[in-house]
C-alpha cells in the first residue's frame, strides 16, 4: 500500500508518496521546495514525480539535478493546489533575464519535463543553454513545454537535450523568441540510440554567428525520425531554420530553409511553406496556432515513430479533423465547419 509523508521543503509543505515499487511525488509551490525536492530525488533510491502547481515562480539560480541513481525524475507543472489534477494554469520558471533555469543530469535514470513555460532564462557558457538536460544511459522526454525568450550568449538559445544509449523524445513543444550564438532555438543530441522528434513549433528564433542555424540543429551517432514539425522564420546570420548532423529521416515536416548537413535516409510530405499562424496584435504576439486556411491542417503524419502526445500544447485532442496538424497545436477548423453547415442546414 500507500505511504505518505508530509516533509517542509523551504518552507512549503510537499507531500510525498511512496510504494513499494520505489515512487515518490512531490507536491510543491514554491522555488525553494523545487530544488529542495530535486536534491532529495538525487539520492533517495526512488523513481520520483515533482509535480509543481500553477503560478510563476522567479528564479534567482538554476534549478539543478545530478544524480548517478537507476531511478527516474519527471518535473511536471500545471497542477493545481494539492497537486489532485492537472488544471491547465502554466507553470512558469523565469529566469528573469539574469540567470539559466535548469541543469539536469543523470547517468543512469530517464529524465522528464512536461507543461513547463520556461522563459527569461540566461546562460554564459561556451556552449551553454538556458534549460539543459543529460542523460548517458536511461531515456529522455521533453514534452508539452513552451521555451520562450530565452538567451546564451555563448551557446544555445533555449534548450539542449541528451541522450547516451537511451531514446530521446522532443514532443509537442513550443520554442520561440529565444536568441543563442551557435543555435537560436534547440540543439538535440543522440549519441547512440533511437531520437524522435515530433509535432514541434520552433519559429522566430535567432542565431548570432557566421554560419548557425536558427531553429533546430540535430546531431549525435544516433537515428532521428522528425514528424509533423515547424520549423520556420528563424533567422541568423545564414537564416537557416534546420540543420541535421545526425542520420534522420522526416515525415510530414514544413522546413523554410534547410541548413547543409546530413542527407535525410527517407522524405515524405514535407512542405516549405508559410504555415499562416492565426493573427495576433499587441507588442508581445506570440500566436502560433494555424488559421483556418494554413495548408498544415490535417497535413500531419498520424502514426509517427516513437508515438504522438494525446493532446496538443493547449490541451486539445491531438487529433481533431482528418489528420493531425503539423506543429503544436491542433486546429479546431472541423468544429467550425461543422457548426456552420448544422446552421445553414436549420439544424
């Protein structure tokens, strides 16, 4: 059965579960009950759920994991107070222009990130990414997060993830407004094992040096599979949008400029168009659902390899018309559709 613990973490109170299989979750609410939290998972013999209610939370230090354990860490937000359910209210980590805002490493466990906004963050490390995640041996699953305005002035702009021997999944993220040196948006790395990478927005994103890549660079000894992603309007100094490093296939994809690189194995449905987000207005737009009239509606791949999130960035069935859309949210155009013609037809 069951054991729950009640343990101050900074302050906070989290509550921790723990069963005979070695799970523990975290309940937290404050920064400080994070990284506490974190550093508890790093040795406790558990396999541990960080679950972080809604609300925003300033950083004024990365939050930090490093641990040699066979266990796993899932760091999970958008619950509500209690952590009973996941209520949809962003959890957002900030690192307030000023500082990165995670570090995770693990040399033997999976590690996972999921309904995180992550942005404000900064890193000044050759190579460095505001959000970084590592690990040599178990898997790695980066979903369902948004990295926004994020800046390396000597790396990447918004997030490096790892994989050794374990598979590594980039799912249904959001990655925009971020600025690094070497790559604006995302830099994956597979070094031998299987990497998918799927139903991403990376757009608007920008590289500082001769030669980067705006958006998306993929690289390791490893295999990449690439489907239903938008990679588009990153610019840089070459406004490459894309790069491949690594051996890859990809399916269903709209690229605006490819980088030279790596030839894909195998190409099935790619475009190279503008997707037509919805319009937005004020200083701040970022906007980047598909209007009714993008060509990306029910242009995706519905069974791509290494599997889909059952709902898109905001929550939404991932799969709504004839097919997936392409990119992190899924359009509700059939909905509308249909509505109008229950309306013409007086039903």
């Amino acid at each position: 059965m069951w054991r729950r613990l009640w343990v101050p973490l900074f302050g906070a109170i989290a509550a921790v579960a723990a069963s005979p299989a070695c799970a523990a979750t975290f309940c937290i609410s404050t920064v400080g009950g994070i990284q506490s939290a974190l550093i508890i998972a790093a040795n406790n013999g558990e396999n541990d759920i960080i679950s972080v209610v809604g609300g925003a939370y300033s950083l004024t230090a990365p939050l930090t994991f490093n641990s040699t354990e066979t266990r796993s860490l899932a760091l999970e937000g958008g619950w509500n107070a209690g952590c009973t359910s996941r209520t949809g209210a962003e959890t957002v980590l900030g690192g307030q222009n000023q500082v990165a805002i995670l570090d995770i490493f693990s040399d033997s466990g999976s590690l996972s990130i999921l309904h995180l906004t992550m942005a404000g963050g900064r890193s000044t490390g050759s190579l460095d990414a505001p959000i970084e995640l590592s690990g040599n041996t178990g898997d790695v699953l980066v979903e369902l997060n948004q990295f926004i305005g994020n800046r390396s002035v000597a790396g990447v702009g918004a997030v490096s993830a790892y994989a050794g021997s374990g598979h590594l999944r980039f799912r249904n993220n959001l990655v925009v407004g971020n600025r690094g040196a070497v790559v604006g948006g995302a830099f994956l790395i597979q070094d031998s094992g299987e990497a998918w990478v799927t139903g991403n927005t990376i757009a608007a994103n920008i590289a500082d040096q001769t030669d980067t890549v705006g958006g998306l660079v993929i690289t390791g000894n490893g295999h990449f599979s690439l489907s239903d992603n938008i990679l588009w309007n990153n610019a840089g100094t070459t406004n490459v949008d894309f790069r491949a490093n690594s051996t890859h296939s990809r399916f269903h994809n709209d690229i605006g400029l490819l980088g030279n690189g790596t030839a894909a194995d195998q190409i099935l449905g790619e475009q190279y168009v503008d997707p037509i987000f919805e319009p937005c207005s004020g200083f701040l737009c970022l906007s980047f659902k598909l209007s009714g009239t993008s060509p990306l509606v029910n242009a995706g791949f519905d069974a791509p390899a290494g599997g889909q999130s059952n709902t898109d960035l905001a929550g939404a069935a991932r799969l709504i018309g004839t097919h997936v859309d392409i990119g992190a949210y899924e359009s509700d155009v059939l909905f509308a559709d249909d509505f109008d013609q229950v309306v013409e037809n007086g039903g």
